[in-house]
C-alpha cells in the first residue's frame, strides 16, 4: 500500500491492479479477470454484461447469499429457486431442467463451503437450452472440480475478497470472464461505459462514452493489499486446510456413532477449506448446541437462511418445486469458526467443546440420520 502512494497512482487500474488481473488468469485459467469493489458488484457486473431486463428468470439456489439474487433483481430479474442436493448443498443440476422457461436467461451455480456444483451437468444445461452459467465463486478460490480450477467454467464468475473470505482485502472482489464474446465489453463497462482501455493500448487517441457501465474498479490501495495476500495464498490456504483436517478427524467418530454429520467433497471435487460446518438432528437441537458452545466461548454460528422464506425474496423470487432439502438442511447446520491466526489450542477447544455439547444435548436422543 505504501508502495501503491509512493508511486503516485491511488486510482483503478493501476500497477497492483494489474498484477491482481495476473495472478487471478495464471491461477484459476480463467480468460480475463477484473477486480471489483466487492463478490456483489461483480455480479452485478455481471447481469450488466448479459443485459439482464425487467423480466428476465435467473435459476439460482436459494441456500445462499442474499448478492446472489440481488444483482439481478436490481435489474428487474426474477430469480428462481431450485432446491440443493442433500451432500454438497448445492444447486440440484437434476432440478433445474424443470424450472427452465422461455424467460430463463441464465443458472448461477453457488460453489457452498468451496465445494463444487456439478459443473458437467449444468454446462451441458446451459448448452442445450442457450442459457448463461455464471458461478458464484466467492467460497471457491482455488478450488477445483475434475482437476479444472472453478470459476474457469461459466461464461462468468464472481469472486469475493471480502474479510470472511479466504483471500480478503476488507471488501472486494473479482469477475471472471470465460466467453470471448464478453471480454472487449467487460473491459468498457468496468470503467464507467468508456473504451478507456482502448485508450490505453494505443487503439484510440482518445477516450470516450461506448456503452453502459458504471465505476466497477477498485483503487490501487485495495489491489495492493489484495496482492500481498494473492503472494501469501499457497500459505493461507494450507493453514485453513489444517484445520479444516483436524475438524474433519476429530469428527470421525462422532459421525460413525451417528451423532452428527460431516461435510461430503465427492472425489471429483477439491476444495480449499472455505467452511467448516456439522450439520446436526433438527433445529431444535441445533439451538441448544449452539447455545451451549456460546456459554463456552466458542463463536460457532447457524449459516444462511434459504432466500425463498426471507420477506424480499417472497417479493421478488418464485421457487421452482419444493425446497425441501433447502429447509431441513439449513436449519441443522452449525459452522465452526475456521480463520488463518486459529492456534492449535483454539482449534482443540472447539472441538472438545462440540464433543462435550453434543453429547450433553444427544443423551436422551436418537442417532442422526
Ligand atoms: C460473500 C458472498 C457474496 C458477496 O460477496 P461480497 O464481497 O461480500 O459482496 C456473494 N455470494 C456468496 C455465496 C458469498 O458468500
């Protein structure tokens, strides 16, 4: 950051910038990258870039963040809700068939706790019935599905750096373009609808106003501390995957006594320890547990909950089919705290701390199914 002012360049776009833009295309393989101001604006970038109108259906999970679905009801889109698989937490590709219409403009597949959705399936969708696939990537970076990294698959993809992250600059953010056909008006939209960028190749003698946009970019300050932390990744992410590890191991038993379940990564997904998350019997347990954890100190917490039953969402969205798995599931789930600065010790007294809650909770009770 320090070098970012000594260079005189507090604006976008700068050399920080650019190094960002770098990494970002070498490490995940996706086309063209553009940090943002934040995982939101660049899905807001993105139904920008499709030209998402009043009208349009956008099929999306509703177990995930509220952006999700933002960025296109700000546009007048109706997002449509399919329920997830019952393993990954992710979009069901076997419901979407059905909730495709003639107004379908694109499926927005949420990679939950860095796990990948199954990106085959929903590529091949998207294929038959000429719909954009825009990933949801801000759990995902570096993670992978069949050996390909995500947010390399969708035409686009959002990435978020925001502070709970695993690669954070406080707020921030990243769109992938993957379509070729989508670059050269990425670039003008990122900077506020001008050909800028064309300016700067050399391409024009002067820059000027070419489309819709808006000031996507963020400055220099952010993208510098954003580099430090891209040079630090390989670390960032191996530290959180030890953790994440240790949870995993420890919870073993526990999940073979049926008192809880753990996370499923299928073997064709890798994913780089996002979230840690235990999914318990019923809601009612699940509050006692957490009460119980909080009485210790322990800032474990519930996770989303599913957008079809928010007030806006009930405005805005329609769902697609029951959501069953999205009801029952979200309500049985309790993340663990996972951050990089987690000593040892801290990390031992959760788990003792979930042992000693779960068991208190479970005497009287059956296994979990
Ligand atoms: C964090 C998050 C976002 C939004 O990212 P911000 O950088 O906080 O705007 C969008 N989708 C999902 C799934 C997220 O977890």
């Amino acid at each position: 950051m320090l070098q970012a002012y000594r260079k005189g360049q507090l604006s976008g776009n700068g050399i920080f910038t650019r190094k960002c833009h770098g990494w970002l295309e070498k490490n995940i393989g996706c086309k063209k990258a553009f940090l943002t101001h934040s995982g939101t604006t660049a899905l807001e970038m993105a139904a920008v870039l499709i030209d998402i109108r009043p009208g349009d259906e956008v099929i999306m999970p509703s177990y995930t963040f509220v952006s999700t679905a933002n960025a296109f009801v700000l546009f007048g889109a109706k997002p449509v809700f399919v329920d997830i698989r019952p393993d990954t937490l992710n979009l069901d590709e076997r419901k979407v068939r059905a909730a495709i219409t003639p107004r379908t403009r694109a499926i927005v597949p949420v990679h939950y706790a860095g796990v990948s959705s199954e990106m085959d399936e929903i590529i091949s969708i998207a294929e038959k019935y000429d719909l954009f696939v825009i990933e949801d990537a801000a759990h995902a970076i570096l993670s992978s599905y069949k050996g390909k990294k995500l947010g390399s698959f969708g035409h686009l993809a959002a990435l978020s750096f925001h502070e709970t992250k695993n690669i954070i600059s406080g707020e921030g953010g990243a769109l992938l373009v993957n379509d070729p056909r989508l670059k050269e008006r990425a670039a003008f939209i990122w900077e506020k609808g001008t050909n800028r960028i064309n300016f700067f190749l050399g391409k024009v003698d002067k820059y000027t106003w070419v489309d819709k946009g808006s000031s996507y970019l963020p400055s220099e300050l952010t993208a510098a501390f954003l580099w430090a932390q891209m040079e630090k990744a390989r670390s960032i992410i191996a530290r959180r995957m030890e953790i994440w590890q240790r949870y995993h191991k420890a919870f073993r038993a526990m999940e073979e006594q049926g008192l809880l379940r753990r996370p499923i990564v299928p073997g064709h997904c890798r994913h780089t320890a996002h979230m840690y998350y235990i999914l318990l019997d019923n809601p009612a347990e699940r509050k006692r547990i957490l009460s119980y954890l909080e009485a210790r100190g322990v800032g474990a917490i519930f996770h989303y909950i599913p957008l079809h039953l928010s007030a806006a969402g009930k405005r805005y969205a329609r769902t697609c089919g029951n959501l069953k798995e999205t009801e029952k599931l979200s309500q049985r789930l309790v993340r663990l705290p996972l951050w990089v600065g987690m000593k040892k010790q801290d990390v031992s007294l959760v788990i003792d701390s979930v042992y000693k809650a779960v068991r208190s909770v479970k005497r009287r009770k059956g296994p979990v199914k």
